[in-house]
C-alpha cells in the first residue's frame, strides 16, 4: 500500500513576458515555452480558461506538448461561478466541460472553480453548484476543488458540505483572503501568494521548507497542524492523497523558481 500521495509543484501559465529572461532559455521561441516549462516542473495552473473558451484541438496540442506524468490544473470558465444563483450555471458548466478539456485525458488535473470575494455562503446555493459537478467527462475521472475569498465561507458547516460531496477548499496562502486548512476530499490543493519578486525562489527559504513539510504531511493523509481550520473539531481520516501546490500572483517573475525550489525539498534533493 503506498504510504503517501503524489506531490506536484506549478506555477500559473506559462506564458509571462519577464519570464522570457528569468526563466526561459535565451534565444528560446515563445512556440517551444510550453514543452520547456512542463519539463521543469510536474504540472501547470491553466488561467486562460477562466477568460476565455477553447477547443478540442488545444487542449489535445497542450496534451502533445508535456511530458509522461505531467498534469494541467483548468480553472473553471468564470460564467460558471460569478452568477447570484449557483443552481443556474448548469448550462454553462456543461458548455466549458464539453468543450474538449477531456482530450487532456491522464494529464487533466483538478478542475478549480474560483468564487469572487464578493460571494458569501449560503449552504442551499453552495450545495446547489455542488450537485452540478460531474464525476466523468467523456470517460475522462474530473476531480474539483473550490476557491472561496470571502470570510463567511470559514464555518464548520461549509467544511461539512464540501466533505458531503468530496471536494477540496483550496488553500489560499492570500494577504487577505481567508486560508482554509481543512482537509474535505481525496486531494489537497495549495495557491501559495505571498511570494515577492525580490526573491530568487519567490518565497524565502525557510518558508519553502516549511510548506514543503506541510506539503508531505498533506501526501500522508494527515493535516499540518499550524494551519487555520474552518472545523477543527473534525477527525481527518488518515490515507495518502495527492497534493497541488501552485506558486500564484506576488513574486509572478520568480514563480517558476519556487516551484522547482519546492520540489527538490519534496525530492530531498536540497
């Protein structure tokens, strides 16, 4: 039996114009920046899904481009989560899904679907949209996880929820929006930014080991114990899961950096 889940490192995107000298090869062409970056580390924060539509063929020529084990994370198309009544995104949930995010196939991540600061909870609503996400795609498993920023949401009763139908909270390390530590599905899913670009590896080094720690500890099965719960009182049942750690926002330039920083900690390579 395997003793801990799998543990990825990412950034979000791929394409940043000061990454072309931070991060990128000299010389490289912007065409070959995906297979360089899949390659440095293990899965990618796809942000252009939130704005924009895309089809079939993208989505298999992204899955072409990485390597064996990589994996994209999509974020959610934002008409699906920015809406008063959640009940009603049914149409265009199935609009994105459909659209061809299947033709990833083993390397389609987590789905996130990201609420704005703006949406407070309300158990019927949020228990609504729950009911909407889908198992499979076209054969493809989906696994989700939300992103809530709004105080409200820090409740034993949304914890409960989100456990009732195995999905992630995201755990947002935000100057400002609220950090939710528990731990309600099969996997675990980190947005670090608090990073700065003043900083070669985005985040210091000693809080690069810290989260790498916390990082293993999530993979374990168990809850690093530092972290703010919304449900404290709730008995985590102990069993690997795989954990996604994305370097997000502040300290953008170096984000790559962080990520290959955080998983040679993992690897035991620093």
């Amino acid at each position: 039996m395997t003793k801990s889940g799998t543990i990825r490192a990412g950034m979000g995107g791929w394409t940043f114009e000061p990454w072309n000298t931070s991060f990128y090869p000299e010389k490289l062409p912007k065409a070959k920046q995906l297979n360089y970056a899949s390659r440095q580390v293990p899965t990618i924060e796809v942000n252009g899904t939130y704005y924009s539509s895309f089809k079939e063929p993208t989505f298999v020529k992204w899955a072409s481009e990485a390597p064996d084990g990589f994996v994209y994370s999509l974020k959610g198309n934002r008409f699906i989560t920015n809406r008063r009544v959640l009940g009603e995104a049914g149409e265009s949930m199935m609009r994105f899904l459909e659209s061809g995010v299947a033709a990833l196939g083993e390397k389609l991540g987590p789905i996130l679907w990201q609420f704005a600061p703006t949406k407070k909870f309300d158990p019927d609503d949020f228990e609504a949209f729950l009911k909407l996400l889908p198992e499979k795609q076209d054969g493809v498993k989906l696994r989700h996880t939300v992103e809530v920023r709004n105080p409200s949401f820090v409740v034993p009763e949304f914890a409960a929820l989100l456990r009732k139908y195995n999905v992630p909270v995201v755990y947002a390390d935000h100057a400002t929006y609220p950090a939710i530590a528990d731990v309600t599905g099969d996997f675990v899913y980190a947005r670090l930014q608090t990073g700065s670009d003043d900083i070669a590896t985005c985040y210091e080094p000693r809080a690069l080991d810290d989260w790498a720690a916390r990082a293993r500890t999530w993979a374990e099965g168990r809850v690093p114990d530092d972290l703010h719960r919304a449900d404290p009182a709730y008995d985590v049942p102990v069993k690997p899961r795989d954990v996604f750690v994305y370097f997000i926002t502040s300290g953008k330039v170096h984000a790559p950096h962080g990520a290959m920083a955080f998983m040679q900690r993992v690897n035991g390579s620093t």
